[in-house]
C-alpha cells in the first residue's frame, strides 16, 4: 500500500473499506488446508499490522467501528474479546506462514500492543514477547519471498 507509506495520517479514511475487507480475510479460519488462502490472509495480517504500526489512532477507530463488528459476527467469525485482540491472536497464529518481511511487520505491531493499555494482553504477554525475541534474533523458519505481488493480487481476487 504505496498510498499509505506516502501518506499515513491521510490514506486510511479514503481505503476504509478496502482495510475493511482485510480484516474480514485477516480474520476468518477457513484456510486450514488451503496453501494459498494462508498466504493471502498472512498477507492481509501484514498490511494491518504495518496500518497499526503507521496509524495507531486510526486503527483504533476502524476495529472499534459498530458496523464492521456487526459484519463479522453476522459472518460467524468468532471475536474472543474484541477485534484488536483477535489480530493478536492471528498474528501470533500465522507468524510461521509469514514471510520475514511480514513477521516482521507482525512483531513491530505486536510491540505496538504491548504499550496499549488493554488488560487482555497480559494474557498474551508469553506468546506476544516469544514472537517479538524470537523475529529479533531471527530464529523462526521464513518462507521464501518468490511469490511475486501479482500472485498475490490474483489469490486476492480468488477470495472474494
């Protein structure tokens, strides 16, 4: 998302649905068996963690929008405790399915989480410091980065 880099206090409103959309993907479970929907919902994990990252304040407003949330529970995707905290656990989740680049991307945004103030990531505070340490010293197996972006737009595309 060139738009957000060059503008990140700007870009989000304009791709609200777009963001939207993404965390319905980033959210939903049915790609247990399927290689290429795990690829397009790590993909889709990244871009949010790199938005809460870039825009925290803006992330905050689009999980909290009611109408998103009455979406994705009208979906059947189940919310632990809010939507924030689901990304965590996909995160956390999805990590080995994650290129370095995006783990990256995922750790930043889970030491992102970590300065919140939101008692539920002290539950989480195991998992969340193991992928952080374990991205910073790089011990975690990384697939590769071949799959260009225009697989990637096509797996987008399958999905809807």
């Amino acid at each position: 998302l060139l738009i957000q880099q060059l503008f990140p206090q700007e870009a989000p409103p304009l791709i609200s649905s777009a963001l939207q959309k993404l965390i319905f993907i980033s959210l939903s479970r049915d790609d247990e068996h399927n290689p290429s929907r795990t690829t397009v919902r790590a993909s889709s994990g990244a871009i949010l963690a790199r938005l809460l990252v870039m825009n925290t304040n803006f992330s905050a407003q689009l999980l909290s929008e009611p109408a998103l949330l009455a979406n994705i529970q009208q979906s059947g995707i189940s919310l632990k405790d809010n939507l924030l905290l689901s990304l965590v656990d996909m995160w956390i989740d999805k990590v080995d399915n994650a290129t370095a680049i995006q783990q990256k991307e995922y750790a930043m945004a889970l030491s992102v989480v970590l300065t919140l103030q939101i008692p539920q990531v002290i539950d989480k505070l195991d998992d969340i410091l193991s992928v952080c340490t374990t991205v910073i010293i790089g011990g975690r197996e990384v697939k590769t980065e071949d799959d260009s972006r225009w697989r990637y737009y096509k797996l987008f595309l399958a999905w809807q």
